[in-house]
C-alpha cells in the first residue's frame, strides 16, 4: 500500500499552493510511518 501524497497535501494545505507547511509535512511522514 502506496500513500496518496497529492490527497494528504489537498486535505492539509493551507492555501492553494501549499506544498512545504508543517501541516502538510506532518501529514505526509505520518502516513509514511504509518504504510511501514
């Protein structure tokens, strides 16, 4: 199982172009953790 990076950054972004907040960094290295 493969996390959906592009859905995790749409769900946690902060504005439109959103790519780099700590939200959205968070998010990703938790579903990252969490697909080991």
């Amino acid at each position: 199982m493969s996390i959906d990076k592009e859905s995790i950054i749409e769900k946690y972004q902060l504005h439109p172009n959103d790519r780099g907040s700590t939200p959205v960094q968070v998010a990703i290295l938790t579903a990252r953790i969490n697909d080991l």
